[in-house]
C-alpha cells in the first residue's frame, strides 16, 4: 500500500483512559461501549486492548457474535436488545445480556423458553424520549420479567441513557437522575434487595459521582475525545488513541486571484504556496469542514483551503513555504483534538470516527 493515508491507533492511550475511567468511578464496575467498529478504532483489538473492562456494549447481535467468534468472553450488552423473537435463542446461547425497550420484547420473553439464565435489562425513560418505558410503566414491565423463570436472583437490572450530560449545568440531568432514582427505589422495596442499575455515560461518569450507580458506560471517552461541551474540560487525562493522517504529495506555487478546488470558492489573496494532501471525504475527512479548519504539517498549524474533494484536500503553506512533497499531516489526533475538527466543520467527534473509511488503513501500536 503505498497511498500514505492511514489512522494510527494506541492501544496503551486506549488503556490510559480505561484507566481514568476507572479512577473517576473507583466504586462502579466499567462497560466499554465498543459499538459501530467501536467508534471506528476497529472493535476486536479495541476489546482486546480493554480486556480489563468488565462488560462490553454493543448495538446489535451481529457485533456481538464479531466479538465471540474472536474469542472474547466478557459480559456482553446489547443496547437495542433484540430485533425479532428468533434472534433470542442466538442471544442466549452465547451468553448475551439483553436491553428491554418495549412491549413487544417483552412479549417474546414470556414466550420464550431457556433452560439458561439471562441477563436483562429493563429501559426506562427518564427523559431521553428515545427508548424505554415511562417510569409508571416500567415498574409494571418489572415485575411481569421477574416472574420469568430464567431470569435469576439480580439477572434484572436497570438501564437508562442521559440527553443532556455533556452540559453539566443542565437542570435536566438531576430530573433524569431523580427518575431513575425512583425507580430504582421501587424494584428495591418490591424485592427486599438492592438491584443493580446503570446510568452514567462518560461525561456523567467525569462529572456527577451521583449518577455512577453500579455500572458506568464509558464511551467516547475511551477514544480519547472530550465528552463534554467544547467549553468545559473533562477534568481527566485522555490521551488521543486515533490519529489520522497523511503526507504531502504536491507543492504548488498558485498566484493572487487564482482560485482552488472544485466551485472555486477560494481565492489566493497573495501569491502563494498551496499544498495538495492525500486525504479526502472518501477516507472520512469532513466535506463539510470550511477553509481554515486546522491540520498539522509537520507538527505546525495549517489552514484547509476550498472545498475538500473526495481523495485530496488543499492547505495553505504561507506559514511553511518551506514544505515538501512527503512532508507528513496529521488531520486529527495527536496534536490536534479531535474535537477541535469536528466543532469547526459543526459536528462532533463521534461522527468523524464513526465515519472513517474502511479504504482507510488501521495501523495498531
């Protein structure tokens, strides 16, 4: 392979922040969140270089038995449960943990039968609005899956997904803690015992200990990227574990006026040196990102020029009229925070990861 784009990806930066995790929520067992190619670092050595997480989420069976052909044995979620009644016997046989959203799961449940134990977890909607039960309705779920005969004693556990955490301010967050309080307190009384629960995503995992409960579900943060508004600090040391980059292939000298790139959207104000980096939105880099958004050439800022176009992207070399075809780029990761790419094109990190190119290669450290 000789294109120079790639994503570099550190398997101990993935540990580090595992580790902070750990170190915010001491009290809470950890599962990784490792769903969508976990964020596209690539899922199976992202398990491997986790194996010290307790539990692994994922968003489907498919990901799930990815995991289990290749030898993983944690606990393993899936957040959407089940997609139909015949993905059960499948779920269960290679030891699935299921999340129940709605009736209908709850109706295959009761039909189904299992000589095995199965970890479920009843979601409630404290104010996501996205899956789950109302919090009066899933008292009644509760008590319709404790009378199945292969859940066992602490096999049903609590689940909810927080809308607002990554604004700590947010009057929302202490509603949606209250609710899955209530609830909580509710299954506690019924059974006599404590119940386990989960509702921590990272950035309440930093930021509220309140919120920790007995599972947290670490995510973006294990990937090095801020979890919270672009304006607040995660109060952690996360280290970048992707970064994506690339190298110089052409060095132009382009005079004043002459315009860049597909639309002609960007002018030369001056005569200039423009470089030409392999890198485009067919490996994942944002169309979108405008003229500005910064890059690293050789460790030093850059601004992006015109638009991006499908395999090469245009930089300006004013601040470098010294660079050479072969010069290497980093377009985001160590140097340059994801985060800061992914507010100046108006995403999110999550998105950029998510959306790398399987063209582009993952090279593991």
């Amino acid at each position: 392979m000789t294109r120079p784009v790639r994503a570099r990806i550190n398997l101990q930066a993935l540990a580090h922040n595992l580790s902070q995790a750990r170190r915010a929520a001491p009290d809470s067992r950890i599962m990784a969140v490792i769903k969508a190619n976990a964020y596209g670092h690539g899922v199976i050595p992202v398990a491997r270089a986790l194996a010290g997480a307790d539990a692994f989420a994922v968003a489907s069976l498919e990901e799930a038995m990815q995991l289990r052909e290749a030898g993983i044995r944690h606990e393993i979620l899936l957040l959407e449960g089940v997609f139909d009644a015949g993905e059960l016997e499948l779920a269960v046989t290679h030891q699935l943990q299921l999340v129940v959203h709605c009736e209908e799961q709850v109706r295959w449940l009761e039909k189904f039968r299992s000589g095995a134990s199965v970890h479920l977890w009843l979601k409630v909607d404290t104010g996501m609005h996205r899956l789950g039960f109302a919090p009066d309705v899933a008292q009644a779920m509760w008590q319709r899956l404790q009378r199945l005969s292969y859940v066992k004693t602490g096999g049903l556990r609590w689940l909810s997904h927080l809308a607002c955490a990554d604004d700590r301010s947010s009057p929302v967050n202490d509603r949606q803690l209250e609710r899955f309080a209530e609830v909580m307190r509710f299954s506690e009384s019924l059974q006599g015992r404590s119940v386990e629960g989960s509702l921590a995503n990272s950035a309440a995992l930093l930021t509220r200990p309140d919120m920790h409960f007995d599972w947290v579900r670490p995510g973006i943060m294990l990937y090095g990227a801020s979890p919270l508004l672009p304006e607040d600090s995660p109060g952690a040391e996360l280290r970048p574990v992707m970064t994506f980059e690339s190298r110089l292939i052409a060095v132009h000298q382009r005079r004043r006026d002459e315009a860049i790139g597909y639309g002609q959207t960007w002018a030369c104000p001056e005569d200039m040196p423009v470089g030409i980096v392999a890198a485009g939105y067919g490996d994942g880099y944002p169309r979108h990102a405008p003229g500005g958004t910064p890059l690293l050439l050789n460790g030093k800022p850059v601004g992006l020029l015109g638009r991006v176009s499908m395999d090469m992207l245009c930089i300006d070399l004013r601040s470098q009229p010294q660079a050479q075809p072969g010069d290497p780029v980093v377009l985001w990761g160590e140097g340059l925070p994801v985060e800061t790419v992914a507010q100046q094109a108006g995403t999110i990190s999550y998105e950029l990861f998510c959306k790398l190119s399987p063209r582009v290669p993952r090279v593991y450290e």
